[in-house]
C-alpha cells in the first residue's frame, strides 16, 4: 500500500473519533504537539491501524518521530508493511 | 537540631546523610559509590565521577558568565543526562535552577524563563533564539552543542563550596496559576531536605537500586526519582519525553533497565496495565511502586496489587508548594467496595489536619481543607512576598482517623489532569485568545483518569472555529495536558444572577452533551 492509501482510513479514524467529525484535519497537522491525539487516542488509533491494515506497530516504533502527523504515521506503515 | 531529620536517623542507625544543602545529596552518592552509574540515557550512562567532573565543568562555565549565589538559572534542556549535571552545576555554585518544559510551546517557554529573571539560560543551540528574544531577559547563554563543558568529564577541579544557607533558593517549579499565567513555586535547600530525608528513611534505597525517572524535571515529583537515588548511591534511568506517554514502551523500559523503585502519576501505570501488558509480564525487578498527583482509581489499584503481591506501594500526596506531605502504604489489596485510596498521614517532618469552614479543625469522619505546616512548606510564590505560616492545599479531605486522610475533592477551579495541576483560567485565557471567540470558560468532564477537558465557547457573530483550530491555539500557549479535549458550543455562557459564568450549569451541559 501506499501512504496515502493508509493516510485516508486513518484521517476518517480520527476527524470521526477525536475531531468531532470536522474535517481540517491535513496529512501535516502535528497529532502530538496539538493534541489531537493523547496517549489514550493513541491506543485507539493504533487499534484502528492494527484492525484495518492487519499491521501491529512494536513498541519500539512508537517514537514521537514516527506518530508526528499522518504522512509520518502513513511512512511508517509502509515500513513496516515492506518488512 | 531540628526535627526534621529524625526519620532519616532512625533509618540509618545514626548513619547521617551529611546533607546540609541539596547538593550535598549528589555528594553522598559520589561517595558511596564513586565508580557506580549515576544516571541512564538512552543509549548512554554515566558514573558518579564521571558526572562530577561534569557538573564541575558546567559549573566553572556558569562562574565565567557572571552567575552568582543567589540568580536563577533556567535549564531549558531535554530530559538527559546533561540536564541533570547543569542542575547539579546550578546548585553547586549557590544559585537557583528553573526546569522549564522542553515540551512547552515557545511562548510558554518564554513566560516563565522571563518571569524568573535567570542571569542565564542553559539551553540548546535551536531553542537558544527564543531564550533571547527581546520579551526575554536573558542575556547569556550555555549552550548544550560545542561549549567546552558538556560531554566532557575529564577530570575537572572542584568548585568552592557556595556561601549558601538551608533557607537560601534551590529551585523553582511553575505551576498552573489561576490567574492565567504560571506562577513559580519557590523551594529551599531545607525545603527538598526534609522531604529527601524522609523518602530515603522510608524507601531504604541501596546502590544497586534502580529508580525510574518517568516525571518531567519541571514537575516535582522527579525530586524523589533523582535526590533519592543519588543520596545512596544508587541509579536514576531517565525516560525521555518521548517515551513517557506510550504504554508499551514504558513497560519494555522498566524491564529492560530492570527498575526496582518505580515513581509516576496513576495515569501512566494505568496506561502500562491497559495498553502495555504490565500486568502479564510483570517485571520481577520491582521492588517498590509510588504514585502520586491524582486519585489512584480502586479498581485499577486492585489489578496492580493482585498481580504484584509482593511489591511494596505507596500513595504519596502533597502540592507542589509542600512536596510531598502525606503519605499512605497500600497493605493487601483494598476491598471490592472500598472508597478512595486514602493520602494518609503526615510525613517529611511535616504536620497535617482538615480545617472546617467554620474554622474549628475536623473531627474524625468530618472533612475540611487540607492544612500544611512544617519544614516542606514552600518559600513562597516567585516574585510574591514570601509565605508565611499554614499552607491552605483547596483540597477537601475527610480525616479518617486520628492522623489519617482521604481526598475528597478540590474547593476551587483547579483541576488534575493526568496528575497535571491545571488552572481552567489558564486553559480559558488560550481559547479566548483565538479572535473568533467572544468569550470560553473550560470544564473538566468525566472521571477518574479519563478527566477530559472540555471548552465552552461563545463564537463572534459571523464567525466559528474548528475543535482543531482551538486544540493550535491551546498548543502555542500551553503545555500539552492542558489543549482542550473537546468543545462546546454555546449562543452564550450560563451566568449566575450575579453575573458570574455559572460553573455547575456548565458543568452539567458539558457533562450531558459531551464534546460539540
């Protein structure tokens, strides 16, 4: 899969569940640092992620680097898919 | 001598730290065990002499640029390994250090490193512009990269002893204040000792101990996690910020550092029992589990106990103006039905009792605000005339039992978020700055560890804003815990007949309708 192509159920994911359905969320929104998502929506999202990609992300993945903005979240499951 | 020692010598068969100021703490460990490993980073560690000689560096570079006992020295770093040694070089040459969140929004930064007045800010080369924008008074810098000092612990010639006192400034930790800035909450030498003294008395730590270092340095409950193991000796691992707030790598932490003296708020042992695993691959390395900052939820600390039976845990309560105050060991696991997990008794040399609001101090199965008095009890309030007497905590407890007490709530609008002190006027100050707001008042919903907060919001005519729009507004201002969860929208805020902003009405259409 591409970025993109994980970037959009994840975006729908958490505009629904987080964002009260508004959409202004970009593939550039900093999740962290505006507090999108907590460590508690985190847990959710990387549900989701697991869920809908059958993709697990390890413990050690989990770095503010990676769960910075969507296209950093997208870049890091195309990682992880590639193995 | 004063009494505030008493538990210390009572543990140590006589055997005195010789603590007179706090950086006295730091060398007893370099004593004890000289060649032991002081602090972990990821990635590295460092020695008790190795660190030494570090913290004499910095300090020489602190003496060249002017700081005299007495300043303020704000440490705008990164939780690590050299943050820990210019906070230890700060107190060594008699001054003052101001932790300052490295996570914290620049204007935030920026408030507080101005409030302070440091005569220098130790800082990184990116952050160092802020430091010395022109709202700041900050004239001099240490900086982290490519000044001779850091990342160097050759041997270094050890720096005069400091004409400080026990009542002189050891450091500064800001708080969430209600009047929509941070206020900075002063402590002295004896201040930290009274409180040291007593953790090492009751915890016994040992120079193989191990101790997470899960808190912020701005926040106060890293005191424990660094003082303690430096006064036996023992090892501190930080957890960068990083790491600090997702479940599963905290767990894989404290495992692969084999911690035995684990320190956190409720929230993060929480999110280790839900979302990584602690439960089921209980590290066997724990020998001693703290918490403190927010209620522990019976119910989780039921699972906690259950599955580490033989792990010795304490509730540890106390605001940032006293430090830790009273404390409560958990023996057995509490029952199905039982109320809070009482904060207990008084400690740390302190005296403790409920105070009713007729005055008269509460009787047993009464409940009253929280009073504080003794040798933890706060300076005062930077640039505020100093405290005298008492310290009133706003907190409702019910006294248990002769010496016993239990939280109740707060009498205030001050709430915790995550164990976080957060004043909802600093929170209503962010979302009103945004220029479609006419007026916003915040609310903290739900319970428990699942407190959320939630802003109600007036909107100009003509005009709205998105929930993230408010969350970027919230995040240029605020530390992280204190961006508004959800928002509310209202024609107009419930008011009280005299005007007020009705806060139990509020409260309940928040509560009722959730996030808009």
């Amino acid at each position: 899969m591409t970025v993109d192509q994980f970037i959009e159920p994840i975006r729908d994911y958490i505009v629904r569940h987080h964002l009260d359905g508004q959409a202004d969320l970009d593939r550039h929104t900093p999740l962290l640092e505006w507090g999108v998502i907590d460590s508690f929506a985190l847990t959710e999202v990387l549900a989701f992620v697991e869920d809908e990609f059958e993709l697990a992300v390890p413990a050690a993945e989990m770095t503010p680097e990676n769960l910075r903005d969507l296209e950093s979240i997208g870049a890091l499951l195309v990682r992880l898919e590639a193995g | 001598m004063d009494g505030y020692s008493n538990g210390y010598r009572r543990a140590r068969g006589g055997e005195l730290m010789r603590a007179e100021i706090l950086p006295d703490v730091f060398a007893e460990g370099l004593h004890r065990n000289p060649d032991g490993v002081a602090v972990r980073e990821p990635g590295t560690e460092i020695t008790y002499r190795k660190l030494n000689h570090l913290t004499n560096r910095l300090a020489r570079a602190l003496l060249q640029r002017g700081v005299a006992p007495g300043d303020r020295v704000a440490i705008w770093l990164p939780k690590s390994i050299n943050a820990v040694a210019a906070m230890q070089a700060v107190l060594r040459v008699g001054a003052a250090y101001v932790p300052v969140d490295p996570l914290s929004p620049t204007a935030r930064a920026r408030e507080v490193i101005s409030d302070c007045e440091p005569s220098v800010c130790v800082t990184e080369p990116d952050r160092a512009a802020v430091a010395l924008s022109p709202v700041g008074p900050v004239r001099r810098l240490l900086l982290g990269e490519g000044v001779p000092g850091f990342d160097d612990s050759t041997p270094a010639a050890p720096i005069p002893r400091a004409p400080v006192t026990r009542d002189s400034l050891a450091y500064i930790l800001y708080t969430s204040g209600s009047t929509g800035r941070p206020k900075g909450v002063c402590i002295s030498h004896r201040n930290a000792l009274a409180f040291i003294e007593w953790a090492v008395a009751e915890l016994e730590p040992k120079p193989t101990d191990r101790l997470s270092s899960h808190a912020p340095f701005h926040f106060d409950l890293s005191i424990l996690d660094l003082y303690v193991a430096f006064a036996s000796g023992a090892c501190v691992s930080l957890i960068p910020e990083g790491l600090s707030f997702v479940g599963p790598r905290l767990v894989e932490f404290v495992r692969r550092e084999r911690i035995t003296i684990w320190y956190s708020v409720p929230s993060a042992l929480a999110m280790m029992m839900d979302d990584g695993g602690l439960l089921e691959t209980g590290p066997a390395s724990l020998r001693t589990i703290l918490f403190a900052g927010e209620p522990f939820p019976v119910v989780a600390l039921r699972r906690l106990r259950a599955a580490f039976s033989g792990v010795r845990m304490l509730n540890l309560y106390g605001p940032t103006e006293t430090n830790v105050c009273t404390y409560h060991e958990v023996i057995g696991t509490p029952g199905e039905h039982a109320a809070a997990v009482p904060i207990g008794r008084a400690c740390s040399g302190d005296r403790v009792w409920a105070v009713k609001d007729d005055g008269a101090e509460a009787e047993i199965g009464e409940s009253g605000e929280l009073l504080v008095d003794g040798p933890t009890v706060m300076l005062g309030y930077w640039g505020r005339p100093a405290h005298r007497g008492p310290y009133h905590t706003g907190d409702i407890v019910q006294r248990l039992d002769e010496r016993n007490y239990a939280y109740l709530g707060r009498r205030d609008a001050m709430v915790k978020i995550r164990g976080h002190r957060v004043e909802l006027g600093e929170v209503e100050a962010a979302v009103s700055a945004h220029p479609s707001v006419r007026e916003a008042a915040a609310v903290a919903v739900g319970s428990g560890l699942q407190k959320r907060l939630v802003a109600a919001v007036s909107f100009r005519e003509g005009s709205s804003a998105s929930l993230l729009e408010l969350k970027k507004e919230c995040a240029a201002r605020l530390p992280r815990y204190m961006i508004v969860h959800g928002v509310r929208e209202l024609s107009a805020l419930p008011r009280t007949p005299n005007g007020k902003v009705d806060r139990r009405a509020l409260q309940a259409i928040c509560e009722k309708e959730g996030a808009r």
